[in-house]
C-alpha cells in the first residue's frame, strides 16, 4: 500500500524569501499561489510545500519543523562544500559543537542539519552500509572516524 511520502509542510515567514532559499538548494517550484508554494524533491514523486503565516514562530522541536532530504553517502561527504558554495549554513546537532556530517552507525544513517530563512530545521541524510560488528555503536562518528573504524572491521572480517 504505502510507497513513500509524497509530501511534507513547511512554515515561512515570507514566501518570496523562502522560495528563493529552497531554488538555491535546487528544488524545482512546482507551483505556487500568494501564500503558498510547493517544490518538487523528486518530480512526480515528492514535494515539500512551504505555507506563509505566523506559524514559522512556533519554537522547533525535532517532531515539528524539521525535514531530511536524502543524499548520497559522496555528497554528504560533500555537503559542507556545497552549502558554503550556496551561502547556507550548517548548523550542530543534539548537543554536538561540531557541524560536520557524522554517521549514526546504529541507525545505520548519516547526516549533516542546516536552517531555512525561518529556523525550520533542514537534514542531509544518506544510509550507510554498517557492519554488523559495529550496529551497537550510538555515538555520532565523524566521517572520518567513521571511515577508519568500517575499514578496520572490514580488515578484520576479511582476515
């Protein structure tokens, strides 16, 4: 039955500001009216509709105001690059200083967080292969840690 999402909601303050950040980050507008405007994630599958009111001033919480756009394990390798490159920027996660990518090795996932105009939290996320050895692993990992410690279990299954 369920295939997918198909869309996601997002308050903005002011619609033409908001539809200019989201065409930097290369979604496509799909359609549009005076308060409202909706952007394709992927075409014909996906769209992100962003709504002008006063509910952007509701205070963020991880259950509200928060979506995750899947990447490539490359390009979230990548994304700091290529946000800087747009003028976006990224913002720590969950109590972490750091606003590089990082990998959830029990979660199996990887991700790097950065905000729209109106503090509507944005998530580059990718799936990462784990190795079972490693599954129990809740810190966040640093890529390159990450890498170090997958190479160093893959060295040792192979042995």
């Amino acid at each position: 039955m369920i295939e997918g999402i198909f869309e996601a909601h997002l308050p903005v303050k002011n619609l033409d500001v908001s539809v200019e950040f989201y065409k930097k980050l290369g979604l496509e507008l799909a359609w549009s009216d005076e308060e409202t405007a909706f952007f394709w994630i992927q075409k014909g599958k996906s769209w992100l509709g962003l709504w002008e009111g006063n509910e952007y001033q509701t205070p963020y919480h991880p259950s509200l105001r928060h979506i995750a756009f899947r990447v490539s394990y490359e390009n979230l390798k990548e994304s700091l690059k290529w946000l800087d490159s747009i003028q976006v920027k990224v913002v720590p996660f969950g109590g972490r200083k750091s606003i590089e990518p990082f990998i959830r090795p029990s979660q199996e996932n990887g991700s790097v967080y950065f905000e729209d105009p109106d503090g509507n939290s944005l998530e580059m996320m990718c799936s990462v292969e784990v190795p079972n050895a490693l599954k129990h692993i809740t810190d966040k990992l640093s890529i390159e840690d990450w890498e170090e410690l997958a190479k160093s279990e893959l060295t040792k299954e192979k042995a």
